[in-house]
C-alpha cells in the first residue's frame, strides 16, 4: 500500500471561476512588436444553432 499525501490548496490555487477581467482583460495593455497577434475564422455547420 502506498504512503498517504496531504494536498493544500493555497500552495497551487483555489478551484473556481475566477471573474474575467480580474485574470485576462488589461484594458490598458498595449501591443509590442514581439507580440503573436492571431483571428480565426469560424464557419458554422448546417442544423447547429448559433
């Protein structure tokens, strides 16, 4: 039988949804030349709703 671990939360993180601005939206982040920069096109199949 092998040893029992103890996992922490606060040493990773805390499961949940997290609000959207507070982890991705930086209103005021401006591009860089290094930056990727990528769209994508999506074509919607025939009999799946929008």
């Amino acid at each position: 039988m092998s040893p029992q671990t103890e996992t922490k939360a606060s040493v990773g993180f805390k499961a949940g949804v997290k609000d959207y601005k507070l982890t991705y939206y930086t209103p005021d982040y401006e591009t860089k030349d290094t930056d990727i920069l990528a769209a994508f096109r999506v074509t919607p199949q025939p009999g799946v709703p929008p």
